[in-house]
C-alpha cells in the first residue's frame, strides 16, 4: 500500500540552492495538483561567490530544457576546460585537472598504466599532452563536441564559469514561469507535529503561516529547519580542512580572456581566478588561525591582475556536513547540508546531485525510513569522497615554508583517503567507489600534479607488446595537439 502523496512541497531559502531546487520541482514534480512554494527574504543575503562549476552541471541544465547560449548570455558564463593549480607541490610548479579523460584505454588497460610503464620513452611527453581539455586550455582553444563518441572531440568534456547570483535569477525566472510560486518574507518560527517531529509549517513575518508536506531547507549556514528545528548536529573536518575563512573581490574582465579556473597556493591557503564575460571573480580561502583577516586581504588584493571593481567581502565557515541530511519531512541542499571549500567547485554540483538523488527517492507522505536512510547514505558518500579530494590537494606537498603547509603536510587523514595513496604510490592503482564524483583521471591528475611518483604500474600492462604500445600513445599524442590547432580561438 502506498500513502498518501506529496501535494505541497515548501522550499525554505533561495539563492542558488533554492532557485535550482525550484526550477527542478517546476519542472519534473508539478503534476498540476502539486504545489512548489518558495520562500525568501530580499533582506537576508546570499554567499553567492561560488562561480566555477564541474561537467554534471551541463546535464542538470539540459534536463530542465536551457539552451546553453541563453544561459551563457543570461549568467555572464564563459567555458570552463578544468582548473590549473600554481604552487601547490613545492611553490614554484604547476599542474592542470582537466575535464575529460587522458587518451584511450587499451585491451582494457587504464591509460595511465601504459603511460606510466613508458613515460620515459622519447616521444611520449606528459601525461597532460594526452588530455583534449588540458592541450586546448594551453592554448585558448574550444568547441563543444558534437555528442558522436567517433568524433576526434569525444573525450573533451567542459563546465562553466557563471555569476551565481543570475543564475539563480535566470532559474527563478524558469521556475516561476512553470509555477512555482514566491513568498516573500522572513521566517520567525517552526511549527512541528508532537507526535511525529515533522515540520508542519513555517511562521512568517505579518503573521502569516505556509504549511507543507515536504520542506526543503535551502537557508544556508544556518540550517534553519535542518539544523535548528529538527536538531541535526554538524559533523565539523576542520581538523582535515582548515580552511575557515575567504574573501571575494571582482574585478574587470582581463585578458586573454582563459577557459579554466586558477587555484594559487598562497602562505595559509589559496586564490582562485575565474574568467566572466564581463569580470573576473577572485578570492582568498585561507584558515584564520594562520593568517589574520587583514592580512589575507592584502595578500588577496596585492595579486589581482585588474582593477577591483567593488570593495572585498568576507566569509566565514566550517568545513563538514550535517550528520543527515533528511530528517523527518524535512531535506537539506546546499549550505544548509554542509559546505567544502570551493577548490574543485563542487558545491554546486553537491546541490545538484542532491536534488537529483531526492527525485529518484521522492517520497509519499508515509515518509518511509528506507528512503530517507538511503538518500543519506549517498549524501554521505558523495560528501566524503569530495572532502578526501580535496584533502589530497594540501596533504600531498612538499612545501615547507609556512607554518600552514606544514600542518596540512603533517596532519592525520582520512583512512579512505590513506587507502587511495597507498595503492597509488605502489602501482599507480585507483579505484572509484559507490558513485562517487571524480573519475580516475581526475585522481590521477591531481596525485601526479602534487608530485606522488608511483613506484611501479600494473604488471597486467607486461602482456602488451610495449612498441607497438609506445607507438600508439605517440600517435595519440600528435592528435591531440593537431585537434587542438584547428579549434577556434577562445575570445
């Protein structure tokens, strides 16, 4: 027997969060006897920052029906190849993650173990020479591949760069189009059925009440139903990301304009760069306890490569997750369900797959415990797969100049994330789990770019002939090169 269904669904909060929950709901779950209800204050503001995004989103937009040039022409987006990382192995080095994959696997081989048994090789290069994203972000090259997996661009795989805060505009125009409905106003109070704890409506400003079957807390930090009303603690990794801190400045479109993000390693944390079409978004993650405000604000504003164009913002935050994230009738996206720092520009697509992920497990009013327990199961594992990821990035280096990169150089981590260098270190193994974001190219960039030299590669790759092998990466490489020229100029 099934119970009865969801006929009200309330979303708390807006900004990217709620605007992307909304434009979903609005899109798949109104069945003409649903109501999607959104409620937001224009007095509260929102972080807004995030900018960079990862490839999934691409597929998110498409599932809603946006043309991709009206949504580059309404958010400001440019296109996003992978992130170039400056300084974080020794200080003076960098590395490019790309998007995509690294050449072609062979007999079923992983591509990097034929690389890594015949790197040394004349002809052979690096193992970036083998990445379609990484050659044509070297020289400012781009054009969407054509969906063929025959095409010469078929293992090139983009995102974007976007402002957050129209496209959050952009989506709520979507939304509201398709009928979702916008409450203005500021939430004073949480009404909760005694017996069961759920959430049965939200007390507004001016005396008014909107009830709901389903909430979906998009209130940011503060976790206003998640987190103050049903009482789900915080699970805080700060002691793995001690990040606590950023400040964002724009500043005026430079040039050339470049089709990736830039992550530089700085004394207690890192700047990022991110190309608009009409500005550039920068910022310094830094953890406090290394560096004061002042300081890092100096540092930030010491290394822009244009003239500011509005004063520099401070954030704060901890990095970690909510233990849940659904409870009861209620779920969490966004920063109401946990935060990582933007280093991999993966709070979008946290929001995104978690909106994905309560679609595929939508719930009737029974609100069964099998579903609940297994969207945060999957929250759970997307959420610590990323943090281990971005561990990696400050864990693995060599740099000892500060007394910031000595302690994340030194510190304690995760045992999943100790597993994962173990067997690289000793054949250059990855292996990917659950369905967890990163690919093993992305592993394998990254572990290579912090300088994890693995000791041997898979003696499985002993059973191909190693010239004929040599020769076939030889070719792939030219073809990359030679795809890459012929690809328009990035303006």
């Amino acid at each position: 027997m099934t119970g009865a269904p969801i006929r009200r669904v309330v979303i708390v909060g807006g900004g990217t969060a709620g605007w992307m929950a909304a434009a979903a709901a609005a899109r798949f779950l109104d069945d003409g006897q649903r109501t999607i209800t959104l409620i937001e204050s224009d007095a509260i503001g929102t972080v807004g920052v995030g900018e960079a995004t990862i490839p999934p989103i691409r597929g998110f937009n498409a599932r809603l029906g946006i043309d991709e040039a009206d949504f580059l022409r309404a958010t400001g987006g440019t296109v996003k190849l992978g992130i170039e990382f400056v300084g974080w192995r020794d200080g003076g080095d960098r590395y490019f993650h790309p998007f995509g994959t690294h050449g072609q696997d062979i007999e079923g081989l992983n591509f990097h173990q034929l690389w890594l048994k015949l790197r040394h090789r004349d002809g052979i290069g690096p193992i970036d020479d083998y990445s379609l994203a990484a050659v044509a972000a070297r020289h400012r090259r781009f054009a969407p591949p054509p969906g063929d997996p025959r095409s010469p661009l078929a293992g090139l795989d983009y995102a974007y760069h976007f402002d957050a805060g129209l496209y959050a505009a952009f989506l709520r125009a979507r939304a509201e189009a398709q009928g979702a409905q916008r409450i203005e106003g500021r939430i004073l109070d949480v009404d909760r059925d005694g017996d069961t704890g759920f959430v049965r409506a939200v007390r507004l400003e001016g005396d008014r009440r909107v009830e709901g079957d389903l909430f979906i807390d998009c209130s940011g930090f503060r976790s206003l139903l998640l987190g103050e009303a049903m009482g789900i603690g915080f699970e805080d990794w700060s002691h793995w990301l001690p990040c606590d801190s950023a400040i964002a400045v724009p500043t005026e479109r430079s040039r050339p304009l470049l089709p990736f993000t830039r992550a530089t390693a700085r004394r207690a944390g890192w700047q990022w760069r991110i190309p608009l079409q009409h500005r550039t978004g920068n910022g310094h993650v830094y953890a406090s306890r290394f560096i004061d405000h002042d300081e890092a604000e100096r540092t930030l504003l010491a290394h822009l490569d244009a003239p500011a164009t509005a004063a520099p913002r401070r954030l704060s935050f901890t990095a970690g997750r909510r233990a849940r994230m659904w409870a009861g009738n209620v779920v969490a996206l966004g920063l109401a369900g946990g935060f990582l720092e933007p280093l991999e520009s993966t709070s979008i697509h946290l929001i995104q797959t978690g909106i994905s992920k309560l679609f595929g497990l939508f719930p009737d009013r029974r609100f069964t415990a099998v579903e609940r327990d297994e969207y945060n199961r999957l929250m759970a594992s997307q959420f610590d797969a990323i943090r281990d990821f971005i561990i990696l990035h400050y864990h693995a280096t060599a740099r000892d100049d500060s007394p910031f990169w000595r302690h994340v150089r030194t510190m304690a981590i995760p045992d999943t994330l100790a597993r994962k260098l173990a067997l690289f270190r000793e054949k250059g193994r990855i292996f990917r789990y659950d369905d967890e974001l990163f690919s093993i190219p992305s592993w394998v960039a990254v572990m290579l770019g912090q300088g994890i030299d693995p000791d041997g590669y898979d003696p499985v790759v002993d059973a191909l002939d190693a010239d004929r092998v040599a020769d076939a990466l030889r070719r792939m490489r030219a073809g990359h090169a030679d795809i890459a020229r012929q690809l328009p100029a990035v303006e």
